[in-house]
C-alpha cells in the first residue's frame, strides 16, 4: 500500500495540512523512534515535546511523519510532514490495513479485562489451546506467549496492554495468521487507544473493584474506560454476575451475554474443596453438571476457571476436553505459586490491589497450620491510600511482616514504606528495603508448618526504582529448592 492512496481512501478532497513529497510503500507505521525501518511511517504523539525522537526516525528512514496540527516541524529533506488531529488514530487504522493487507481476516479475538484476574485468565486460556494444538498468541502483563507451528516462545512487555504498533508487530510475525489472539486489556491501555480499531470476537468481565484512582481520578471514569471495550466486542461477552455495576456493564452490551458465577449465573460453581492443595468443584451448565478439579489454588481461583469454561463452551468446544486439560494445569507462574522448603510453605502471588490482597490473605488464613509471614511493599507513583490499607491489612491477617521495595519508580523507598507503616498500631513487622534480604529474613523466622507469602511482583522479571535491575521473586524461591524450569 501507498501513503497516498491511504490518504485518498480516508481523507478524500482534504487539503491536510502537510506536504507530500514521496509517494511510498509502507513498510510499517510504529510511534518508537528506534523501531523505524526504511520507508516507515513514523507516528508522533508528543507535539513539540522530544522533537529529536523525529529526527532519530528520519535518519533511521521513515518517509512519513504524522503529528499533531499544534506540533511544529520543518525539514528540508524528501519528508512527508503531514498534520492530522490525532497521530493515535491514524497508527491504528494504519496497522490494521497492513494486516489485512497480508492476511485478509483477523483470527479469533479474545479481550479479558476486570480489576483482578486478567493475566490468570489469559493464561488458562492460551495453555488450554496451545495444548489444543492452535496457533495462539497472548499479549500479557506476564510477558507475549506464541505457540505457532509447534514453536513456542516467549517475550518481555513494559505494559499490560502495549501499544497498538506493538500489538500489530506480534501478530504480524509470522507468515500465516495466528488462530487466537488473546489480549489482557487494562483501563489504561482502553483510554491510551492501545486497541483502537481491534474488534474481539469474545469479551471476559472478570469484575469490577475501585481501583487505580491515581490515573482515573474517579470511579465512574474509570467504570466508563472499561465498558468502551464492549463497543468493541462483536459477537459474545462472557461476565461475572457478581460484579460491582454488573446492570451497567450489561446495558452497554451491543451482544448476546453469558453470565457466570459461585452459586449464580447461567453458569455456575459449587465449591466442594478449596485449600493449599486444590480446588474442586460441581460446574452447572445447559443443564449438566461436571466435577472439575484444579491444582490451582485460591477462592477466587472458581471465578477464574469458570469464566473459562464458559467461554470454551461458547467458542463449541468440548467441556470434558478443556476440563481435562485444566486438571493437568500445575501453576499459572506468579499467581499463587506454592514451593515447600525446609517444611514450610514459600508462596508467590502478584496481588496489589485492595480486593486482590484481602482475598489472597483472607484464603491464607484459613489455610496456615502455624504461623503467617508476609513480605510486601507498594508501588511508586501510584494510589498512595493504597499503601495505609496494606499496612493495616497485613499486619491484622498475619503473625509478622516485612515491608520492602516493591517497584519504587521515582519515588524514594524509605517515603513509600513510612506511608505503609505510619498508621500501623501493633509492633509485628519489620522494615527491610532490600527485596531480597527482605525474603531471605522471612525464611530464617519460619518454621516447619509455617507460611511465607511473598506477595505484589510475582513472577515480574524486574524491580524498577530509578534504577532498574533483575530480580523476580519466583524464580529466587525456585533457586533455593534447585527447581529450574525448562
């Protein structure tokens, strides 16, 4: 495809305000300076801010530049400067005419979005159809996945939701198209137009909690990002009839809707068990009952397998099969991973929100035989009325706590940790700044029977303060057993 031509399909008879003076083949449309290749087209979203990331792409050979109408850029050199109301838009409608370009349809499109839950769901979902034999590609927080032609791979991502260049350059990768693209999709990536122009075959509402108060300001923004996402759903959604402002979510549905839950929904679970060791359950479906029984643990792990199950059954394919496969699902890395050591039971687990933690330590505490030791901190740049409720949480649900780094970001640990600790009433917890040695302090106070719960990274590759370097909490837990993964 030409530049021109695209211009002439979407913007017929318009004196844009720019000049073309190369009519070129696109090779690709990206926002990342450091991505362009020759004759790409190069998306400028920051106005008159970091001109110089303009420069760098025209060097690198972009041949056209979108910005803003208020942005002002001159170059005497063979460059399509062309001003348009908004550089995110055209980057969206430009990728997703290259990719019908080469592959003329898109494959299934899952979306999962809710306050907690999303990269477990995801990733049941993809392990189910890799182990199903389908090409499928999962953009997560915990990582890309891509199983094609019996390869798989995996990759790091900066977001939960990348943005749209980056999402169209995994799926373009490889010569054929994937099957299934599934796609964890936060707020913020709704309101950043991240997915604008992707349309979801299947949308999952996992729920709905308060949350992320520091970007959205307020509940009913933050309501309103994610039900943008169900305009984008063409043929199901799939939604927790539990959740807070269900009757919202399902009057802005333009599609059928299926509903799950514990005890409720058109699906539903029935929990026999749920411990350290498994959670087993009655699923209620088209009036059929089936046992399922996962060595996934958690009270909320019911929820996650239902909203699976529900939409397998929806996408036609065999409920004995998938409940087959989740039988044989040992761990989703970083969420409520369990190792024993020296008697005692290591736990690793993501959660960092509000409902997310008061769920995790509440199941823990049914669950301890001994004693409970959390490691914890918060994150920097973030909800900071989230830091006064995990200091007053923790301390109440457990025996003793570690406060640590967390991903700091630009603010100074030490402010974080006071902001956690400066409310706390008991004297049952310590302050380490260092994550490791926070851990390493943890073990050496346990005991045979007791619990480490090492919570708010889970399996993230990083801790990121002004600096940034590797450690992942998981993968430390393992080194300790000698467990190393393939």
């Amino acid at each position: 495809m030409k530049i021109k031509s695209y211009f002439d399909k979407y913007y017929p008879n318009s004196k844009l305000l720019g000049y073309f003076y190369n009519n070129h083949f696109i090779s690709k449309v990206t926002s990342n300076s450091k991505e362009v290749i020759p004759n790409c087209v190069y998306c400028h979203f920051k106005g008159n801010d970091n001109l110089n990331y303009i420069d760098e792409a025209i060097l690198k050979g972009a041949k056209t530049i979108l910005i803003t109408k208020k942005c002002t850029y001159n170059t005497n050199k063979n460059i399509n400067i062309i001003h348009i109301d908004n550089p995110k838009v055209e980057l969206a409608r430009l990728n997703k005419e290259l990719y019908l370009k080469k592959y003329l349809e898109f494959p299934q499109m899952i979306s999962v979005t809710g306050t907690t839950g999303k990269t477990s769901v995801c990733t049941l979902i993809f392990q189910i159809l890799k182990t199903l034999q389908k090409d499928v590609l999962l953009i997560s927080s915990d990582k890309v996945h891509s199983y094609y032609a019996n390869n798989y791979k995996t990759y790091l991502t900066n977001n939960t939701t990348p943005t749209n260049d980056i999402i169209y350059d995994y799926m373009m990768q490889n010569d054929t198209p994937y099957d299934y693209v599934i796609i964890e999709i936060s707020s913020q990536g709704i309101d950043d137009l991240r997915v604008l122009g992707i349309e979801f075959d299947y949308t999952i509402v996992t729920n709905f909690h308060k949350e992320h108060m520091e970007y959205h300001l307020n509940e009913n923004n933050y309501l309103n990002s994610k039900l943008k996402l169900l305009h984008s759903t063409k043929q199901h959604l799939i939604i927790n009839k539990d959740i807070e402002h269900f009757n919202k979510f399902i009057s802005e549905s333009i599609v059928p809707y299926t509903t799950y839950g514990i005890n409720n929904g058109d699906v539903s679970g029935n929990i026999i068990k749920s411990n350290l060791e498994e959670t087993l359950f009655y699923l209620k479906i088209l009036n059929k009952k089936y046992l399922v029984k996962s060595k996934l643990i958690g009270d909320f792990t019911g929820y996650n397998l239902l909203s699976v199950l529900t939409l397998f059954q929806i996408m036609g394919f065999s409920l004995l099969k998938v409940i087959d496969i989740i039988e044989n699902i040992n761990e989703i890395k970083g969420r409520m991973n369990i190792i024993k050591y020296q008697g005692m039971y290591l736990i690793v687990d993501y959660a960092h929100s509000k409902i997310a933690l008061e769920n995790l330590l509440t199941f823990i505490k049914k669950n301890v035989k001994r004693k409970l030791f959390v490691v914890i901190g918060a994150g920097g740049m973030r909800d900071a009325s989230n830091r006064y409720f995990i200091g007053d949480l923790v301390t109440k649900l457990s025996d003793y706590a570690i406060f640590t780094e967390d991903n700091s970001r630009e603010e100074k640990v030490e402010d974080i940790i006071n902001d956690i600790t400066k409310n706390i009433k008991s004297d049952n917890y310590k302050v380490i700044y260092n994550r490791k040695d926070a851990i390493d302090y943890a073990i050496s106070l346990s005991s045979e029977d007791d619990i480490v719960l090492i919570v708010g990274k889970g399996n993230e590759d990083y801790i990121i303060n002004k600096e940034k370097y590797k450690f992942n909490d998981l993968e430390y837990i393992k080194s300790l057993v000698n467990i190393h993964d393939e």
